[in-house]
C-alpha cells in the first residue's frame, strides 16, 4: 500500500526548523550573521522587491513606461522599407559565442525583428560566427515564424555559418551586403575591430543600419556609420521594449527603481559623512551607525 510522503516530508521540515530556530537562539544572531555583509543583503532584498513588485503589477494590466527608445521604433521602419523594396534585413548577432551576455540579448532582440519580417513577409538573413549561435539563431527564427502564423515562409537556408575568425567573418559578411544589397542592417550584440568594416559596407550600399553593443569602444564607430545606435545598457532593455512582455518589462522597470535607490543611499551616505567630519554634526547622522 503506498502512502502519500507529503505529511512525513512536513513533518520533517517541521523539526528541522524548530532545530535551526533553536540554535539561532543560542549562538545570538551575530554567530548567525555576517553583520558586515547586512547593508549587501538589504540592498539585494530592496532590489528583489523592487522586481517583484512592478513585475506583479505589469501582470495585473497596468501599463508600465518605458522612454521611447529611437532605434528599437524604427525597427518597423527598416522591415517596412525591405518589404517595399523587396529586398532583405541583415541581422548580425556579434561575433561571439552563446555564452556572451551581448549574444543572448541579440537573439531576443533576433525574435522580435523576426515576428515583424514574417508579419511583413520581408526575407531576413542571419550571417553566424558560431555554430552554437547559428542552432540557437534557428530555433529562435523557426518559433517566431510559427507564432506569427506563417511557419511555410521561414527558411532555415537562410541563417548560415560564415566562420569563427573575425576578419573572414567581416570579409564574409561584406561579400553579402555588396552582393545581395540587403534594404537593412542590424547589428545587435558583441563587435570589436570589424564593427567599422561591415557598418561602413552597409552604410555605402544605403542601407539603413540599426547597431548596438555593450563595447564602448565599438561605439563611436557606429555613431559615425550607421542610422540609430542602441548604446550600453539600451542593448539589454530592447527585448522588453521590443516585445512589451509584462514580465520582461517589471524586471526592467524594477531594476532601474532599485538602482534609483541604491544611488539615492550613497548620496546620502557622502553627503552624511561630509557633514560630520567637517560641520560637526552627530555621528548618528551617518547611514554607517545603522549596522554598527
């Protein structure tokens, strides 16, 4: 006869917890605590209530503001042209492998651009650097054909390994913008010294050109040769903006409340320490006091 295990698993969590609560009680919550680690634990406990709290409000319908972002708007406008022009839309996810955090924001980015070209039957070409990218850029394409009601357009031929070196990659990728004068360029994810080499090729043929990367140094090259340019952490909040999915959007508008508040602190924690090291003011002014 089997018996259900939840009330004796119960009933074990039950006497673990009355053990740990009896021994907190006995070696003092300093033996328990790192007290120098607490003003980290509340930080990080502020910015996990933050999330949770625009992520359940997002869920409950209420709209959540976000700026308007001008590269990511005009992402309709480069599939529109393409489609009117009957020509294509290049995306580059960078030149990285999957397990760059610039990378995986290109291929969400990539799911969003994808929906919009089979919305608007425009060709859309994925050149890969990495042939774990190039498995992952065709999965994330075939899904966004499908959810848009038009798996017979996708075309897996399409999303190609060029190479893994970085110069024969720009070299290759080049070869395809002059050949095939695609209507449009996006370049979302990790690029170094072949950023200019392929945004001043798109920017010959007339291309509009949409690009973005963490890589401050990659950056005025892509002011100076493409259309709008995501800069910093605009590359990561694209796929919330693109897809206005109430949980990508309260994680986003969560972390930038926490990050509004934990500057606030430090502000006030200089202004403190300023005013009782040199005006004289009681040491309880300082937010330091509070977890002596």
């Amino acid at each position: 006869m089997l018996r259900n295990p939840l009330p004796t698993l119960a009933s074990r969590a039950f006497v673990v917890l009355l053990l740990t609560q009896s021994s907190v009680q006995a070696a003092g919550l300093g033996d328990v605590l790192k007290m120098s680690e607490l003003p980290t634990f509340l930080a990080l406990t502020m910015l996990c209530a933050c999330i949770y709290f625009f992520i359940q409000k997002g869920k409950s319908g209420d709209k959540l503001y976000i700026r308007r972002i001008p590269a990511l708007s005009s992402v309709d406008e480069a599939v529109g042209r393409a489609t009117e022009m009957g020509r294509s839309v290049v995306y580059i996810p960078g030149i990285m492998d999957i397990d760059d955090i610039q990378t995986l924001a290109g291929l969400n980015i990539l799911g969003s651009v994808a929906r919009r070209t089979s919305v608007y039957d425009a060709e859309l070409k994925v050149p890969c650097a990495k042939s774990m990218v190039l498995s992952t850029a065709q999965d994330v394409v075939k899904e966004a054909y499908l959810r848009t009601g038009h798996p017979d357009t996708y075309n897996e031929s399409n999303i190609n390994y060029i190479t893994d070196d970085q110069f024969a990659f720009a070299a290759g990728v080049n070869g395809m913008i002059v050949r095939e004068k695609p209507a449009a360029v996006v370049m979302l994810g990790t690029f170094y010294a072949e950023s200019l080499l392929i945004a001043e090729t798109g920017n010959h043929i007339g291309a509009i050109q949409i690009a973005g990367t963490a890589e401050s140094s990659q950056l005025p090259f892509f002011v100076a040769a493409c259309d709008y340019v995501l800069i910093g952490e605009e590359l990561f909040a694209a796929s919330a903006y693109l897809s206005q999915d109430p949980l990508l959007l309260g994680s986003l508008k969560g972390q930038d409340v926490g990050k509004m508040l934990i500057i606030f602190a430090i502000l006030y924690g200089c202004l403190s320490e300023f005013l009782i090291q040199f005006l004289g003011f009681p040491a309880a002014l300082s937010i330091t006091s509070l977890f002596a």
